[in-house]
C-alpha cells in the first residue's frame, strides 16, 4: 500500500494505473475509520480495480465553535485498518488550500435545508473540497454512505452541474451490534449518551413504516431523556434525523417502508 502526501505523487500514482488501463475507485474520508468506510472500500473494490483512499480533515467544513480541533486523527490505526483491507493508496495531504485561494463550491438549494440550518457553511465546505479531491483523484466512481444523505445529495448535484466525470456511488449505511450507524463521532458519547442514542435508530425504524411517520419519530424522541432533536424530515425515500445526545450531534436515516 502506497501513502502520499504530495498532489505531485498522487497524480504520478494515477498516471501509471490509468496507463495500465486500470479504473480507479475513490473513498474520500476524514480518518477516524471505522466500519462504514470499511464497506465503501469493500464497494470500490468489487467495481474498481484499485483504491485510492483520502484522509483529510477538511477545515472549510467545520464551524468555528464546533469540533474541527477534537475531531479524532488515529493515524497508526486507519494506516494498518486501510493495510488490512487492502486500500491500494492512502492520499494524506497536510493542507489542501492555497493560502490565498478564492473559490469556493456553492451549492445553493439542496445544502439548504436540514445540516443547513444549523451548519450554514457546512456544505459549502465539503462541496469544495470534494470537488478539489475529485480533481485531484479523477477516479471513474467516488463511494459515499448514506448516513449522511444530505451530502450524499449535494455532490450529486455539484458532480452534475459541474460536468464533473465522475459517478457517485453512494453505499448503504453500516450498524454497529447495537444498532447505531457507525460514525466517527460516536467515540465522543459517553456510556450512558450512547444507550441514550439507540432509541434514535430504534424509534427510525418503527417511524419508517408508519404513514403518520414524520409526526410520530418528532413527538417519540422528543420524549427521550438527554436526545435534543434537531429535524426530521424526509429525503430520497429515507426518514432522516439530526439530533444532539450530550454535545455530540448525530445523524441517521431510515428508508421509508411504507409508500
Ligand atoms: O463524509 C466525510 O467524511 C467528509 O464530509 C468528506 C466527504 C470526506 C469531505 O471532507
């Protein structure tokens, strides 16, 4: 397994693979791997003859009274997670913008909404830099997971409108034993928030096969102890939740089982 840091070693990398005539699958992520990233390379594998995997922890993303600083960075352990798996290059850049760069990637109807409200520079965030990791990689397909459906539907769009070549490839969400979509946020929850937490997912799959879904998840897990709803909404056939247990904030999503 290869790991660089370099634009100009990453693109020498894709140069030799494209004219081996091999495709290239592409698994952008900030680190903190755990199991649904684990599956999106299982997807880029089994469509892709290689790998190519990003560890970025995106600054543009974050707001500044949230976790940008926290966030986790065990770099030993994705390396030897991404080894075991067989990732056939990590692309581990230390900054990703020009100290004097203007441009930024607006996506400006479906970034609105739900993350938006709360997070109203958020996408703005991730529609760049995925678009500058898409130019970087030039991978033919790009894996996300649906446990953020809200991103997964705006670099849909940005790839479209920006005649970006490139197909999106988005990968169903991963559940730990308990029930919680596995997340790299989840190491912030305490024991007690992350009990707490499952009657998020609990209650999603009860409330998506319901008619009177969105107004019966709102008023069940308002009712929880220490869950601070944020939305519910529906998107793409999925029941979507943004809630806060404790200072962590999590997202789920459930497809919708009753038309
Ligand atoms: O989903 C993520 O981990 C990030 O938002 C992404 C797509 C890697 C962009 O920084």
């Amino acid at each position: 397994m290869k790991v660089v840091e370099t634009e100009k070693l990453l693109r020498a990398q894709v140069k030799i693979w494209r004219s081996q005539g091999e495709t290239l699958g592409f698994v952008p992520t900030m680190g903190a791997l755990h199991q649904g990233h684990l599956r999106l390379v299982e997807a880029a594998q089994r469509l892709c003859d290689r790998v190519i995997l990003s560890i970025y922890v995106n600054p543009t993303q974050f707001a500044p009274e949230e976790d940008y600083l926290r966030y986790p960075r065990p770099w030993v352990k994705d390396r030897a997670l991404c080894q075991k798996n067989g990732v056939d290059l990590i692309y581990r850049p230390q900054n990703l913008y020009h100290p004097e760069g203007t441009t930024i990637v607006l996506e400006k109807e479906l970034s609105q909404g739900r993350c938006g409200v709360t997070r109203p520079a958020h996408f703005q965030g991730v529609a760049t830099v995925v678009t500058k990791l898409l130019n970087l990689v030039q991978p033919d397909r790009a894996f996300f997971g649906w446990k953020d459906a809200q991103q997964v539907e705006v670099i849909q769009r940005v790839v479209s409108d920006l005649n970006i070549p490139v197909k999106i490839e988005p990968v169903e969400i991963v559940r730990d034993r308990d029930g919680l979509a596995f997340s790299s946020r989840n190491v912030y929850l305490s024991a007690q928030e992350r009990d707490r937490a499952l009657a998020i997912p609990l209650l999603l799959q009860v409330a998506a096969g319901r008619r009177d879904r969105k107004k019966w998840l709102t008023q069940n897990l308002s009712k929880i102890k220490g869950i601070k709803l944020d939305y519910v909404e529906e998107s793409q056939g999925r029941l979507c939740v943004a809630a806060w247990v404790g200072k962590t904030r999590l997202l789920d999503n459930w497809p919708i089982s009753l038309k």
